[in-house]
C-alpha cells in the first residue's frame, strides 16, 4: 500500500510540473554527488548493514532532503528514487539481510517524506530565506524525520512485530545521525543556490561522517555481547581494570556483584534455547535499568552476569544487589514455543558481593571473592544475596 502510494504520488507530481533549465542541473548536480558518494563509500556501506539490526540510517538524507529544498516536488522525488535504485544495484543487491522489497519499501518512504516537507517550503520561489525562511527549513526536516520515520516504524512492526521504541525507531544515536544528514542536505541546499562550484566539497564531510559511524559500529561490536546486549566479558574485564586504578589512585571504593540465574537450565528445558536467549536478554535489561546509570553490566558466560559499581561500599552495593534480586522475580516474559506462546515467570537469581578494597585489591581477587559469595547464595537456598566483602 505504501509503496504503491508513492508511486503514483511521484508520477503524478512529475507530469504536472514544468521544469527550467536552472532545475536540471541542480538535479544533475545532486544526482551525480549521491552516485559518487555511493561508490566512494559502497565497502563502508555494504559493512554497516551487515552489523546492523534495527533501522538503518545512510546517507542519501543529504541529497534527497537538498532536493526538497531547491527542486521542484517532481524532481525531488525522481532524485530519491534514482538514489535507491542506484544504491540497489551498486551496493545491497545480493546481501541476503536486505531483499529489494525492503529497498522498495525504503524508497517509497522517501518519497512520501519528501512529499511531506516539501509541502511546507512549496510555496517559495525556490530555496527559503531570512528568518521566516530558516525556520520553514526547520520544519521541513522535522516533518522529513517523523514522516520517515513512521513510514519505517510501520514497516519494523508489520514484519518483525518489534514493538520496543528501539527496535521501531532506532537509538538515540541513530536519530541523532539522521538530523546530522539534515543539517548537511540544508548547506548542500544552500550551497547549490549560492555557491554551486563549493558544493562538491560536501563530499567530505559526508563520506567521514560515514566511516566515523562504521568505526563505532564496530566497537559496539566487539565490545558488546550479541544475545543480551550488556558488555561481553572482554569489555567488561578492560572497563573493570581502569575502574579499579582510578580507585586505586583516588582510595576510594568498589563494588563488584556476581549474578547467577537459578535453574536456567529448566528454562531451556522446558520452553526451549531460543526462548531462553529471549530471556536472558529481558534479564540482562532487567539487570541495567536497577543498578546505577554509571554502573557497568557484562555477561560472564552463560547466564551468569557481573556489575562493576564504581565508588560503592558495602552499604550501598547490598541494596543495589537486592534491588536487581527483586526486580528478576517480577520479570515475565512471553516466549515462542514449539506449541505456541507461553509466558515465563517464575525466575530468581543467586548475587554474590565483594567490594574493593577489603574483599581484593586486584580484579581477579575480587571476582573469586564475589564467586565464593554467589557460591554460598546458592547453597543456602539460591534467590538472595550474600556478602563477603571481608572475607
């Protein structure tokens, strides 16, 4: 349906336009930057998608939105879906994870976003200006963003069914680069009607902007763990050595938990592995949303995790550690089954303690102080939360 609106949305604004000269050109111009654009950066893009798994953000909000702001609406939408097509044929075609409906989809997004914002600069004679003209290009893009972004959204929960605001609508960072292309699609706007012969330099920050996202795609990468979305044992143990010398130096304390689901193997059992990698995750969220914002969650195998609380003593760490406890027993989670949905409840989870500096002054001390403690919560009736910071 949507794909089929734009379509005659695009056709219908290309016959009912007359172009100038001055039109095709900045047409041209625009359509040939997003080629090279897309061929100078085609391994980075090819890479990116790869790694992702929500909405992906690219680059072509730079020169579909500056095609918004100084082509005719007809012009504007050929340019986007030049711009997919090309990207289509160059870049994605033959990547499994991004079958060309998806890509049919996408193009028929930008279309109707840029039909959207267009409507509001429509009725300038061409690229807006002064006060009054900056602030129509602000809401051009904010209609851009929330147009495309629904159009997407729909798109996320008609064929994954995700319905947290991440999975539908990306991070924060995701937005965040969204504007950022905006903000480069108005100078390339700007500089295409004033200063034509600078606009190619826009390349620059572009294709920079791109590797910059690449570069930290990949240390979330390899520095987060797949399943549960937490540090992965690795980053946690780097980020836990630093945290301990700034403690060291600054002689002030340390918390570290230890947490072990209890009976997980009855989970798996029963509901199955794929059920129980779904909970795993909803714990490991469980876990980050009741500690501290600056306290550092990781996964150390299995389905046993560990917190580093920086600046806590024991004081503060057993309430943090009763906190999580409670929150796990509260957690249900709906899983599939081999025999249809079922609801998983029911869980409980073993946390043992240590603090720096009484329970160890090196990392590994205090791990096996913490492990020594979560041993004992377990022998003690598992689902509590047991201190050895002394020991």
């Amino acid at each position: 349906m949507v794909e089929g609106l734009a379509a005659a949305v695009a056709v219908v604004a290309l016959l009912r336009s007359n172009y100038e000269t001055t039109e095709f050109v900045r047409f041209g111009s625009l359509l040939g930057l997003a080629f090279l654009q897309a061929e100078l950066s085609r391994s980075v893009e090819r890479l990116r998608r790869t790694l992702c798994d929500r909405p992906h953000i690219n680059m072509t909000s730079v020169w579909t939105f500056a095609g918004v702001l100084v082509l005719p609406s007809g012009l504007a939408l050929a340019l986007g879906l030049l711009i997919y097509l090309h990207l289509w044929l160059r870049v994605w075609r033959g990547m499994s994870h991004r079958p060309a409906y998806r890509v049919v989809y996408c193009a028929a997004a930008i279309v109707l976003s840029c039909l959207a914002s267009g409507a509001i600069v429509s009725g300038w004679n061409g690229l807006p200006v002064g006060f009054a003209g900056s602030l129509k290009i602000v809401e051009a893009a904010a209609v851009f963003t929330v147009a495309n972004a629904f159009v997407v959204a729909l798109s996320v929960y008609l064929h994954t069914g995700g319905r947290s605001p991440r999975s539908l609508f990306g991070s924060g960072d995701d937005n965040l680069l969204e504007v950022t292309t905006l903000v480069l699609g108005t100078s390339t706007a700007l500089g295409i009607v004033h200063a034509p012969a600078l606009v190619p330099f826009i390349l620059l920050p572009v294709l920079v902007l791109h590797r910059s996202v690449l570069v930290r795609q990949l240390e979330i990468a390899a520095n987060i763990d797949g399943k549960t979305g937490v540090l992965n044992a690795h980053a946690w143990h780097l980020l836990s050595e630093r945290e301990l010398s700034s403690a060291a130096r600054a002689k002030s304390k340390l918390g570290v938990l230890m947490l072990d689901l209890d009976h997980f193997k009855q989970v798996n059992d029963v509901y199955g592995h794929l059920a129980g990698d779904v909970v795993l995750k909803v714990v490991a969220e469980t876990i980050s949303e009741h500690v501290r914002d600056y306290d550092s969650v990781g996964r150390f195998g299995g389905e046993e995790f560990v917190v580093l609380l920086p600046g806590a003593t024991e004081t503060e760490v057993i309430p943090v550690a009763e906190r999580v406890r409670q929150a796990v027993m509260a957690i249900e989670v709906e899983v599939a089954t081999a025999s249809g949905p079922r609801v998983v409840r029911g869980l409980s989870v073993s946390i043992g303690v240590a603090v720096y500096p009484a329970g160890g002054t090196v990392l590994e001390r205090l791990l096996h102080v913490a492990d020594s403690a979560l041993y004992q919560a377990k022998n003690s009736g598992r689902n509590r939360v047991v201190s050895l910071a002394a020991a």
